[in-house]
C-alpha cells in the first residue's frame, strides 16, 4: 500500500517541483523583470503545505497538491477554494498585504506562468482559457514585507522582545475572541481531535523514516507530543 501512494505521490512531486521550476522566472509573471534581468530566478520558499515565490515587490503562494488529512489541497478546485479563503480570512487581520488569487496558466508548448491578480468573486476555474493558455493552479499574491521586519531577522538580532511577542499574542488572541464561532468550529480545538490529528502525522511519517527522519528523531517527537497532549489536557478544554 505504501509503495503505491509513495509511486502516486511522487509522480505529483515530480509534476509539481516542474512547474514550480519555470513560475520562479520573472518570465513567469506578468510584470517586466527587475532591470531586464530575464535570466535572474526569484527565489522560492517552501513548507510542507505550500512554496513561495518572492519578486522583489510580490509574494505568490501556491499550495502543494498533498492530502495531508486535516488539509487537502489535492485538486485544483480545492487549492482555488483554499486559496481564496486564505484572503478572505487573513485580510481582516493586514488586508494591505493580501493583493488576491493570480492563476497558473499552462500552455501548450510546455510553459507555466502567472496570470493576473483577479479578486476573490472573479477567480477562473480550473481549465478556464485565459491569455492563450488554460487556468490548471492558483496562487495567494501578497505584498512582500521587508526582511528584516520578519520574527526570524528580528531574533537573529536580538530585537525580538518578550513584549514585542507579548503584544502580537494578545492581537491574535483578541481577534479570535471576537471571531464567530459555533459548538463545529469549536470541535476542531478539542483534544481529541488534536491527538486525531497528530496521530495521524505520525502515521503519514512512517514511509519516509530512514529517507528524510530518522527513527530516533521520530520517537523523540512522538513522545513529547503525547507527554504534551496529556499534561496540557486542560488547555483543550
């Protein structure tokens, strides 16, 4: 069963690093390369769930075709589904950052590139034609902050104070406080369905022990999170 999901998924991987490969030009975007520097590649950030492209202006997120159990962006309906929902939640915390959805667009000679910025009542489906190509992945576009203003630059300079962390906790906790919510959204904070989660993490990790964890590291994470989960108990209450 593995061996297949593991043939499946890299298949995906494969299809996916590829576009990606072509979407980090400045002949990707539909904007005129910084300085004429067609040749330059931006470069590209990555998680588990998503890849980031930085211009020098823009950010453009794509979500990674994975089916991780408590996210599935394994279709591109649902990447532009969570796509725009991405901007359509986050926008009330910095709606001067998030910009809107730019389409993928394939053609065929081969080539990927980023359509326009549509807003979130106008984003294509997928297999729409537009600008001689055809609508097959969608991108969250931001405006791009500067470095030095992100909490990794601030604490490699030691200007990450604890009240500075203090204060953006008390902003994110307020603005949930005052968020509606009912008894369903509220089930997805319950302990069991946080354990739920994790164990299910765990399961999906297994195929790649040896490959890109090692067991040692993999058991020491397992029972810290159970160590966690059962001391903290009253957190999820």
């Amino acid at each position: 069963m593995y061996k297949a999901k593991e043939q499946s998924e890299l298949k995906q991987d494969v299809s996916f690093a590829s576009m990606l490969h072509m979407l980090a030009y400045p002949s990707a975007f539909p904007f005129a390369p910084p300085d004429g520097r067609s040749l330059l590649v931006f470069p590209v950030i990555q998680t588990h769930a998503s890849a980031v492209v930085l211009t020098p202006e823009r950010v453009y997120k794509l979500k990674k075709p994975k089916n991780f159990g408590f996210f599935d962006f394994s279709t591109p309906a649902l990447r532009r589904h969570f796509c725009i929902q991405e901007v359509r939640i986050n926008s009330r915390l910095a709606p001067e950052v998030y910009l809107g959805i730019a389409p993928v667009l394939a053609f065929s000679d081969g080539r990927f590139c980023f359509g326009p910025v549509f807003s979130l009542d106008d984003v294509p489906l997928p297999g729409s034609p537009l600008a001689g190509g055809s609508v097959v992945d969608y991108a969250v576009v931001m405006v791009r902050l500067p470095d030095e203003a992100m909490l990794a630059s601030r604490l490699r300079e030691g200007v990450a104070s604890s009240s500075l962390l203090a204060a953006i906790a008390r902003y994110i906790a307020a603005f949930h406080t005052h968020t509606l919510t009912n008894e369903h959204i509220a089930s997805f904070g319950s302990l069991d369905v946080i354990r739920g989660n994790w164990e299910e993490n765990f399961e999906q990790m297994k195929p790649y022990l040896g490959r890109t964890l090692d067991t040692f590291t993999y058991d020491r994470i397992v029972e810290y999170v159970h160590r966690f989960l059962e001391e903290r108990a009253a957190l999820f209450v």
